[in-house]
C-alpha cells in the first residue's frame, strides 16, 4: 500500500469517548454486557477469573485489558478475590464523517475483539481512571483530555496487540493456518491444532470454517494436494517420492486421496498437464493483448502497449532502456548492443550481468536514457517500458520500438524474447527448468522452515517497506519458493506497505532477506544500519542483506535465478554474500 493511502487511513480517523465508569466486581459476581453500542476497553486488575467474549472463554490473570467491538458480547467473572475494572466506551470514525478507512495490512484491531493478558500494566490502568476521572466532570476540556489519553492507550493496545503480547488476542484461524503450512507435510492431529490456538476442538473448527470456508484438516489435504499438482506439472519425481515428501504412508493411499480430490489419479494428471501446456501457453498470451503474440503469413506479431510488431527477420542490434531485457536476452544467449546500467555517480551494469555485457554500450539510466547515445549506436529495435513513453517519439525515429510493462511476469516476456530472436525453445525449457527446480527447492526449504516465517523488507529513508507475495519479487519468494509469510503480512493484498522502524519487531520473521540500497548509495544509510542492530540479534532471528538493484531490476531468468541462489544458500547453506 502506499505510504500516503496508509497514513491518511490513521491520521484521517477520529477517537471519541462516549463514557467511562469504574466498579469492584466481588468474588463470585459477574460483570456481563450483551450487544454492545460501541467499542470497548475492558481493563482489570485485582483477581482471577474467567472472561467470556462472544461464546467463547479465556481464563484471565491478575490483570488484562480486553477490546470489544460494536455487537459484541462479553462476561466477566471473578473466581478468586475481588476484580477491580474499568469501562471506557468509544466510537472510531473517519474526520469527513464517512466510513472509517483503516489500512488493509491485516485484520484490523479497531475491528475486532482481543484480550492483552496479564497486559493491564500500572500506566494503563492509572491514565484509565484518569480518562474516567475527567469525562466525569463533564467540562469540555476536561473531555477533550480525556480523549487525548484515549487516543495514547488504544495506540499502546494495538502495540502490544500486534507484537504478540499475550495468548487470546492472537487471531486462532492465523495462527492455525500457518502452523499448517509449514506442517502439513507431517501428521497432524485436530487436538494438536487445538492446543496450538488455545481453545477447543469444536471452537476450532467452526472459527477455522467460518474464515477458510473449509476445516482444518481440510486445508491440510488442500496444501497437500496444491503440493503434489505442482510437483506433477512441474518435475519428474516419482509418484512414489511424491507421496513420501507430502507424508502419505504408501503411494496407493496417496493416490486413492489424489484422485478423490482432483478426479483423476496421479499419473493421469501429469499426462493431461504436459499435453495442455503448449494450449494453455497460447490462451494464456492471448488473454493479454499489452503483452501476448499470435501467428500471422508474415511470422509472430508481438503485441505490445504501443501496438503490434511483426517479426519479419531477426534484430541482430536491440538496445534495451531496462536492465531486465538485458537479464533475458542474456538468457537466450544474446547480448544487446546497449543497455541502460544502475548508479547515480558511476554507472554500471548490475555485478550478476556484468559479464556477459563486455561489448554492451552504456545508455543511461532506467529513469534517464542516454537518448545521443541510443541515436549514435543506430540499432535495429529498441525495446524499453511505459516509463518511456515520453520519449516514443524520439526513439520511433531511431528504430521500431516494443514497449511493455515494467512489472509485466518475466515469462510472459521471456517467452516473447524467444519470438523475438527466434529462441522459442529456448525460452520454453529456461521456464520448465525454473519450475521444476522450485517446485523442489520448495519442499525441501519447507523442512527446515517449519514453525518459521521469512519477511523481505527494504529500509528506505525513515521508513521499512514491507514486501508481500503480490509484489513480483516477494512472488518469488512466497509463491514460486513457497516461503512460509509472516502473520503481519499475510493478509495483504498490496504489494507492499510501510512501517515505522519501531514496529518493525511487530513483523516477527525468524529470517528477513533485507534489500541493502548499499550499493547504490555508495554506503549503508543510517536507517539500515538501524535495522541491522534491531535484528541482528543472534539464532532466533537471522538477517540476510542482498543488493536491492539486482534483487528488484534484474528481473529475469539470470536475475531471479541468482534470487534463488541466495535464498537456497542463506536458509540451506550459510549466509548470503551482498
């Protein structure tokens, strides 16, 4: 998500008390509110007892503080020694008066019920009946007092919220889900699942059912068949090593349970799967006219963002104004007359490519052309991106220009690489060869990752930038590696989000693959150098730093295959080299 989109979601919302109270529930008693008008911080002290929120219960400690939404209902009951509480009851709404805007990196805690336990620290409950204190008198700036110290402890809630602290408040579906991806591998057992998410059996399931539209041990069979359709598709393991790496005791069982799930066995889906790739490709291209190709009487016409280009002969001198380009032609064996490089003060071709563009110009930069020295070089085709549009008119003059997408899927464009320069084949068996090394890969990294999560982040001037499965290079990682995703990301649906680097521990990733600007910037800026001390911190929690040029630019087969390298080496085989 843009920063600017989620910033306003916060600074845009208005906190509101509407009324605040304090009593002494006394052992045995119970303090009980159904179908609530509007959120709630329930804060305790005192004694032990049980709290029951919407159906279901937690035993609470000494003192916790609870989170209530509109609708819901809640019990308390004091089972040893009196409890003391407090009640603040608030509205969350946008300033303009519209619906509330709140930033789609996770399930909302102003949306939804939670308990800190054992979390109700001295200040909390002090500045709580000081905000009652103050509403009591009824003067408007005492109110207004009031709803300052609001504002300061729903933040330190949602802090401690989201960074973990306490048992109930951690969503069971999240945490379920993902013990499961990391496990479904492995037997697992309804209780297990149970125990990990502190509830019972049945509440499982039907929280599980409600959210995933399956139970859990469904989900189980979905990933594990997810698993084995890849595998299929993608390599020639045996259907026996198959079902061994997904867990089934023997090959029969295993195919019995394939075919009940996708209708066929096994072995006829691998054959339906490789009679139907060549279809599928050409559907697959055509559903995308920006960036797809079709025959013609005159050869391939490659249909791109300015038009169709039809490949009459061979370009023998493309120029490329992204270095991505160059990653694919390089992968077809071909070197471009000239390419655009990375720096600032010196420029450069990116280390990964470097040597195969010995005899490449230098153009420029992605974001600055060298458009003299594009005209001086005189090539054949110039393929650049919608950055460059600006420029068409220059460049049209030159030589014929294709232009696509700068975040366009690297196949898609591999594949028209090979249309390009009559490399077809080639281009195919560079994606098959990439497929099925990650669909092994995937499940051998899935062994030593269980129970962990891997987080890709990128520190920017006084901010982290956060990198989902949507963004391309987080799709590498989480989609094509099958890395298992923090819980603080995994609901998202941007293709990264920005955070302070404070709640950067929030994150709560056993590996962070850190994009390193070092290179670019000439030195390591004081942001991620503070990042480093954060998390550096020993076994728990391993920092692998990458160069970020390579990691986001280079996007193609040369470049994401070295991804791969470094991922393998820093989680299978040490620690990565910048």
């Amino acid at each position: 998500m843009p920063l600017q989109e989620q910033t306003s979601g916060w600074s845009d919302t208005a906190i509101k008390m509407l009324d605040g109270y304090s009593g002494t529930l006394q052992t045995g008693s119970v303090l009980h509110e159904t179908d609530v008008t509007s959120n709630v911080l329930l804060l305790a002290y005192g004694g032990e007892g049980e709290l029951a929120m919407d159906g279901e219960g937690c035993h609470i400690g000494a003192s916790f503080a609870c989170h209530a939404v509109k609708g819901s209902s809640y019990t308390l009951t004091a089972r040893s020694e009196d409890i003391h509480y407090i009640v603040i009851k608030y509205k969350a709404s946008s300033m303009e008066g519209a619906s509330i805007v709140m930033p789609s990196y996770r399930k909302h805690p102003l949306r939804r019920a939670f308990v800190l336990n054992s979390a109700a620290h001295a200040e909390w409950i002090e500045n709580a009946e000081k905000m009652v204190a103050k509403w009591r008198r009824g003067e408007g700036l005492e109110r207004f007092y009031a709803n300052a110290l609001l504002q300061g402890m729903i933040y330190e809630l949602i802090m401690a919220y989201e960074r973990g602290q306490g048992g109930a408040e951690s969503d069971m579906v999240d945490v379920v889900a993902s013990y499961i991806a990391s496990h479904y591998r492995q037997n697992l057992e309804l209780k297990e699942l149970a125990v990990l998410a502190g509830c019972s059996v049945r509440q499982l399931q039907r929280r599980f059912k409600q959210e995933k539209q399956l139970g859990p041990m469904e989900y189980v069979i979905q990933l594990r068949m997810e698993s084995a359709s890849r595998m299929l598709r993608h390599t020639d393991a045996s259907i026996g090593e198959i079902a061994d790496k997904l867990g089934y005791r023997d090959m029969y069982y295993f195919s019995r349970a394939f075919k009940k799930y996708v209708g066929v066995p096994p072995l006829h889906y691998r054959h339906a799967a490789a009679s139907r790739t060549d279809a599928d490709y050409a559907k697959a291209l055509l559903q995308n006219r920006s960036a797809s190709s079709y025959e013609s009487a005159q050869g391939p016409v490659i249909c791109h963002m300015q038009g169709e280009y039809i490949v009459t002969e061979t370009s023998q001198r493309i120029a490329v104004l992204d270095v991505q380009y160059a990653d694919h032609l390089l992968a077809l064996g071909l070197s471009p007359v000239g390419s655009v490089g990375l720096g600032s003060s010196v420029l450069s071709f990116p280390q990964c490519l470097r040597a195969g563009l010995q005899h490449t110009e230098l153009l420029g930069t992605y974001e600055y052309p060298d458009l003299p020295a594009v005209e001086r070089l005189a090539p054949d085709l110039i393929i650049c991106t919608e950055v460059h549009e600006q420029y068409l008119e220059r460049l049209s003059g030159i030589a014929p220009v294709v232009m696509f997408k700068r975040n366009e899927n690297w196949q898609t464009i591999l594949s028209l690489f090979g249309e390009l320069t009559g490399k077809r084949a080639e281009a195919k068996q560079i994606i098959a060869d990439y497929l099925r090394r990650t669909a092994l890969l995937s499940e051998e990294l899935a062994t030593v990752l269980a129970s962990k999560s891997v987080a890709l982040i990128r520190p920017l001037d006084s901010l982290i930038r956060v990198h989902s499965a949507a963004h391309r290079t987080g799709a590498v990682l989480y989609r094509d590696l099958g890395l298992p995703v923090p819980l603080f990301v995994a609901d998202t649906s941007d293709t990264a989000y920005h955070i302070s680097v404070e709640r950067l521990p929030a994150v709560q990733a056993s590996h962070y693959f850190l994009l390193s600007n070092e290179l670019m910037q000439d030195g390591i800026s004081a942001t991620e150098q503070r990042v480093l001390g954060m998390l550096d911190t020993g076994e728990q929690q391993q920092v692998h730093s990458v160069d970020a040029a390579t990691w986001i630019g280079c996007y193609g087969p040369v470049g994401i295959n070295g991804i791969v390298d470094q991922v393998e080496q820093a989680l299978l085989g040490g620690e990565v080299a910048l």
